[in-house]
C-alpha cells in the first residue's frame, strides 16, 4: 500500500508509513472514519484508498492544516495553481531563497492563512513540524537545503486525495473532546493526540494540548457509549520508553507497531528501533481474537 499512497506534504508525526500496521486493526467495513486528530489525515486517505467505508470526518484544532486538507479533496486544482505560484516565486530571489520562506510566514502571520501558504511553510520548514510562539504565530524555521514540494509532484498526489475523499468528508476544526462526543455507535475512531514525549518536549503549545488524564476521560466516554476506536499512544525506543501507558481500566489491548529505524538515533550513531503502542479498543478485539489486559483485583475494586 505505502508506495501508492498519496500524500499531501511531510507532517511531523503523520502515521503515513505505519498506516498499514494500523488498517490491521480495522474491520473490514464499518460506517464512518472519524479522526479527531487528523493532521495530514494519513489514516482517512489509507481507509479510503482500501475503501472500509465511504464516510470520513475529518478534525484537527489547527484551523489553516484542516483547510489545506480541505481544500486538496475539494479544490485540488485551485491549491495546484495556488502552490504553484508561492513555490515559484522563491526563485525569484536567486540564492536569497531562504529570505522567501521568512515573506512567506510573516504574510501568513499577518492574516493571509490561505492554504497555500500553509501548505508552502509546511514543505519547507524544518521536519514539516508546525511551531507557534507565545502569540500564535508560526515560527518554524526553514529547511535551507530544501525548495519544497514540487508542484508537479503535489499535483499527482493531491488528485489522487481528492479522487478517494471528495464527496465523501466533512471537515471542522474543533477541539477533540466535542468530536469524541458527537461520536457514535457504528463510527470508528482513530485517535492520535500529539505524541507526549520524544520530538515534542520542549514545545509546551503542542504537548500541553492533551493533558493525560482529561484524554483518559474522554476515551471512557467512548466506552460507555459502546464507539469502537484505535489510539496511538505511547512507545519504546532503544529500550528507552516515552509517554505514560494508558491505564488498564480502559480495557484496551495493547500492540506495539514497528515504526523503523528512529531518525533521532542515527544521529546519535545508534540503529535503534521506534515501537509504537497501538490501543484497540474492547468492541474491536473479538474481531481479530484477543483477550482484554487483566486487571488487577485492586484495580478492578477502584
Ligand atoms: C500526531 S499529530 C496527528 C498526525 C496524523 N495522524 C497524521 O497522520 O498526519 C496530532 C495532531 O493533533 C492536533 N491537536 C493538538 N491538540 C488538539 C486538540 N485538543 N484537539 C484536536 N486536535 C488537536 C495537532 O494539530 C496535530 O495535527
């Protein structure tokens, strides 16, 4: 599946290449996608492409990254020719190209958040990791040793979106608790908050997004309401493991995904592995025969 996928533009935490592992928790049909997380909404593009259901809805807080989304499925040629014309421009500036992504963020900072421009930040700044600062502006740098996307590779990509997800998603920009509650028996919920270790410690905005016990919460939500869901949560690395476990009580069964070799420890001259847990909820587990974890007699009192 992974070489045929499309997909719009690198994302700092996009699920792109373990999509695969993921679809292996699916069921084979189910009514509605619903990614409250959806970033790049790698998992709705997989689902879509090996057609589990024909209803998406896609969520991410961030409100120009859901309209980029948007506008790839409903308008891929306007975001073509729009793209087109911010990437081309950096030429313009001879060696000083670095210089256009700077004029590129200050016209989005002071308003002009068409997707475009959303879409051009993320091609070339850093890990295609979105950055604000105190007062919400983006401040990712830019990657010097790239241009971005090329148009003509956008526009394979971007089509090949539009063709598996038009006419087929709602989009908003909400935060997550009011999408997992409109959430309902039937849909199936991806679920993949900002990762609460590893590449984001240091950025408050992003990690504090999720508090672990309001997130914990709201997935008991989800099972008293009886919606199935997948969570991608917590993980190891080089032994080393990052982010709290979910706890027992969910009754989940946990999985760890094989995400390769992490990038991080190359740097550090080390192969290390990256696992990724994958949370399957309880309704979903009969499906592929699995036990629920044991609970404890103390925690099964409390
Ligand atoms: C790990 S990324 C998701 C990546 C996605 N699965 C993909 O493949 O591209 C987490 C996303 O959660 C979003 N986010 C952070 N806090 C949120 C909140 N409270 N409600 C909804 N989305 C939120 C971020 O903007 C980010 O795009």
């Amino acid at each position: 599946m992974n070489g045929k996928m499309p997909h719009i533009v690198q994302y700092q935490g996009s699920k792109r290449i373990l999509a695969p592992q993921i679809l292996q928790y699916m069921p084979q049909k189910f009514s509605r996608l619903i990614e409250p997380f959806a970033g790049m909404a790698a998992i709705s593009i997989a689902t879509a492409y090996e057609n589990r259901t024909n209803c998406f809805w896609i969520n991410d807080l961030n409100q120009p990254l859901v309209n980029l989304v948007k506008e790839a499925v409903e308008n891929p040629k306007r975001l073509v020719e729009d793209y087109s014309a911010v990437w081309k421009e950096q030429f313009s500036y001879g060696e000083d190209h670095v210089q256009h992504f700077y004029d590129v963020r200050e016209r989005f900072n002071s308003g002009d958040e068409k997707p475009a421009n959303m879409l051009y930040l993320l091609a070339r700044c850093v890990k295609g990791a979105v950055r604000y600062g105190k007062t919400g502006n983006f401040n990712q740098s830019p990657d010097k040793r790239r241009h971005g996307t090329n148009p003509k590779t956008l526009e394979q990509n971007v089509y090949a979106i539009a063709c598996l997800l038009n006419g087929k998603t709602i989009f908003s920009a909400l935060d997550y608790h009011d999408v997992l509650e409109m959430a309902k028996s039937g849909d199936l919920v991806y679920i993949d908050p900002p990762y609460q270790g590893v590449t984001n410690v240091r950025d408050n905005r992003y990690f504090a997004g999720v508090p672990f016990d309001e997130f914990v919460q709201a997935i008991e939500i989800l099972n008293r309401k009886g919606v199935d869901y997948l969570i991608s949560y917590d993980g190891t690395c080089g032994g080393k493991e990052y982010g709290e476990e979910l706890p027992q009580s969910l009754c989940c069964k946990k999985v760890m995904l094989n995400a390769g070799i992490s990038s991080q420890s190359l740097l550090l001259g080390k192969k290390s592995i990256t696992f990724e847990a994958l949370y399957v909820s309880k309704g979903l587990m009969p499906i592929f025969n699995m036990q629920p974890q044991q609970l404890s007699f103390l925690e099964a009192m409390s």
